[in-house]
C-alpha cells in the first residue's frame, strides 16, 4: 500500500503499520529465542536473526541503490515498496506450520493475558510526540530559530513532556501497568536497555548522515550510497556470530563496552577525515563503526534477556521499545543538529558552497554522537551479568502473566 501513495500523509500511514508489524515480530521473536536456548547459548542464538537481518539489509541496499540510481523519481521509491511484498508473502508461507502450532494452545493462555490499551495508546502517542517535536512540519525555512519554526517546535516538545507526564502517572498507578516501571530498578536490566538504546541511535545516525555526507556534502551519485555501507553489511554476515561466541564462551567485560568505543571512534575519524580522502577511502573510515556495530549486537541482546529471567516477554518487549527509541532518537539527533548547522538559505547556495556547509554539519552531527557512543561505553563497563555457572535456571515455555507479552 505505501507503494500506491499519492501524497506524504499515505505514505507515513503505511509505513506506520509497516512499522507496527515489523516490531511485533522481533518483541516476540527476542522472547521465544530465550525460552528455548539457555543462557549460555543465547549469545549465539541472538546472532541468527541479526545475521537474517543483515542479509536481508545487503540484498536491499544493493537492490534499492539500483533502484533509485536508474529509475525515474517516480517510480524508484516506489519499487522499493514493491519489493517487500513476494518477501513478507514467503515469510508468511513459511510461519504457517508455527502459527498453526500455537493456534491449538493459545485459546487458554489468551485468557490470561490482559493488555493496558489506555497505556499502549499513551506510550505510542509520547514517542510520537517526541519524534513530530524534532521534525520541521511547519511552513517556511528548515530552522528552529526563524517565527514559524518557534510558533511549532515550543508547543509540540511542551506536548511531549505533558504526554510523558501523564504515561509516567498512570502507570505508576495502574494495577496491570503496560509499562512495569518496578522492573528498571534492577539496575543492570536498566543499565543493558541504556546501552541498547545508544547502540540503535548510532545505527540510525549512519543510515541518516552517511547518505547526506555522500551526496549532499561529497557531492556524489546515491549508488555511492550503497558502496559506501557495503562493508558494515557484509561484516554482518559473520561478526555478530563470533561476537555471540565470544560472549557465551568468555563472557568478557570488554566486549561491549569496547565494541561501543569502536563506533564513536568510527564517527570520529568519519566526522574529521571524510573530506580530505578520495571516496573510495570512505568505507575505511567507517570500518571500525562496521566492526563495533557487528560485535555488540548479539551479545547485547544476550545481556538484556539474561538481566531479568524472571519476566523475559517483558525483557524483550523493552528490547525491542529501546531499539525503536533509539531509531527515532538517532534519526532526530542527527537531523536536527545537521539543521542548526546548516544556514537558512542553503538551497540557495552554489553546489561547492553548499557542499562545505554540510561537511561542517556533518562533523558537528558526528561529534555528538561520539559522546552518546562514550556514554553508553561507560555504561557497559559497570555492567554485571549471569555467566553460565551462575545463571538463573532455565525456565520452561509458559505464558507470562499480566500483559507482559506487549
């Protein structure tokens, strides 16, 4: 349906239950992994899904570069859209068999199970509160300081703390919360979604500043796009493998932490270096953003599931709202500090001006997400987590109680 849109709104609406379906799949998925593999397997088990998505990412960013590259306007986005379908037709072909499975034994669980709607609604309406207060939907320049742009971006982050307000209240008081914030007093859990968040926001901060520092700050054709990231997604056919290896076998505290300060290191180098290289270089530069981006995935996702075992469908539902959070953080981030850099009238400006604005933009963009990179790295050295001769035992596929399965 996105495919078919005439106009921005459609488009936002179906990519919205794009969305939607997207995050459910994962939530669950996250959950079902830490149900069937112990945990000190589940480094490795978490490794599986993230290789899937790195592979399904490579094909995409090859096929949707050509896309873009030598279809019209009109048409290339729209055949990005297009290409999901036979793929989410197949997925569905092959879930069939499980579906089935759990259709014979979910009438009695499905009791049980009680979902706070009141509280989804809000926590979906702060979040989205939050991204629509970063974004310009305002008429007039792309700015934060011009009247038009004031008389916008005041109202709606005044909308978003009075929403958060509000969700934090109700569910404090809320009998069947759809956020427990009981659970984010154990510290490690808490301290695991934290670096989990910064991870995603570094995540989004390349998908959204790699491609303006290519073609809006290099000056180069959107196919150089694809090549530019080519090598994070073919590292991540095998890193995050060795990387949830290394973290059932070892267990080593370095390891995310380490893997944390390769991806600002990587920042760094890009923010300061990407203009003073050919573009063929570039990928070097980002190396260490590929590596360290490919090693922490698994084990993180370890380390949140195994941080709180005595409610993991709650564990893997804020490792999925931390993952989204840090989307729309690091999309907004990046944005709107790229945007107080750049000058009102930039679409004004010669190509050669232009260009050495958005390389500006670019390094003060990167630099901020090396402080949020160092910070979630801190974070991750203090971090303490069940190793395999001190887990907690495993427990058995059951359903959890009280909507924890959101």
């Amino acid at each position: 349906m996105a495919a078919t849109s005439f106009s921005t709104t459609q488009l936002i609406l179906w990519s919205g239950l794009v969305g939607i379906g997207g995050a459910m799949v994962t939530a669950n998925s996250n959950a079902i992994l830490a149900m069937v593999f112990p945990a000190e397997e589940r480094g490795r088990a978490f490794a599986v899904p993230v290789v899937a998505a790195r592979f399904g990412t490579l094909i995409g960013l090859g096929m949707f570069g050509l896309f873009l590259q030598f279809f019209s306007l009109q048409w290339g986005w729209r055949l990005v859209f297009i290409s999901s379908l036979p793929i989410g037709l197949l997925a569905i072909y092959c879930s069939l068999p499980l579906l089935k499975y759990h259709a014979q034994q979910a009438t009695e669980d499905m009791k049980q199970v009680s979902i706070n709607y009141v509280g989804a609604i809000l926590m979906v309406a702060t979040l989205g509160t939050f991204i629509l207060s970063g974004l310009h939907m305002h008429d007039g320049a792309e700015s934060f300081t011009t009247p038009d742009a004031l008389s916008y971006h005041i109202p709606m982050h005044l909308l978003f703390f009075a929403c958060l307000i509000l969700f934090i209240i109700i569910q404090q008081r809320s009998n069947d919360p759809f956020v427990d914030f009981g659970y984010f007093k154990q510290k490690y859990f808490s301290m695991a979604l934290f670096t989990n968040t910064c991870f995603h926001l570094s995540m989004l901060a390349v998908t959204t500043l790699i491609p303006i520092l290519v073609e809006n700050g290099l000056g180069q054709a959107p196919i150089m796009v694809a090549f530019v990231l080519l090598p994070n997604q073919v590292l991540g056919l095998f890193l995050p493998t060795l990387g949830g290896w290394i973290h059932d076998r070892h267990n080593p505290r370095w390891l995310r932490p380490g893997s944390l300060m390769l991806i600002a290191s990587g920042f760094l180098l890009a923010g300061f270096f990407a203009d003073n290289i050919p573009i063929y270089w570039l990928p070097v530069l980002l190396l260490p953003i590929a590596v360290g981006s490919n090693m922490f995935n698994s084990p993180n996702n370890a380390t949140v599931m195994n941080s709180l075992p005595e409610n993991r469908s709650f564990a893997s539902g804020m490792l999925e709202t931390t993952r989204q959070m840090g989307h729309s953080i690091g999309t907004t981030v990046s944005a709107t500090v790229l945007g107080l850099a750049l000058p009102v009238a930039i679409d004004l400006m010669p190509s050669a001006e232009a260009q050495t604005h958005y390389l500006s933009g670019f390094q003060i963009s990167a630099l901020a997400v090396v402080w949020i990179m160092i910070s979630g790295g801190i974070v991750a050295m203090f971090q303490r987590t069940p190793t395999a001769s001190n887990a907690p035992p495993r427990a058995a596929p059951a359903a959890q109680p009280g909507g924890g399965d959101n």
